[in-house]
C-alpha cells in the first residue's frame, strides 16, 4: 500500500504541476493527497486487522 501510495503522490504532483499555471502547485496537491492516504489508511485500520 505504502509504495502505491509513494507512486500515486510523485505522479499527481507532476501532473498537477504540468496542467495548473502556478508555481508550486505540484508540492501543494502530491501533499493533499498523502494526506488523503494518512487518513483513508487510519480510518480503515479496523477493517485490516
């Protein structure tokens, strides 16, 4: 999960950075979906024990 989560992150900061005309926005967005990571992993964690 952790290395799909890694992978998924790199690629939307590039993408996001290629298509958005601001700089930065890259770090911005591959950090809010980390974040979406972190919480969807700690909300689901029940159900993987």
């Amino acid at each position: 999960m952790e290395v799909i989560a890694f992978i998924l992150t790199i690629a939307v900061g590039i993408v996001a950075e290629n298509n958005i005309d601001s700089n930065g926005i890259g770090g911005i967005v591959a950090v809010a979906v980390m974040g979406a990571f972190i919480l969807w992993s700690i909300r689901h964690e029940k159900e993987n024990k």
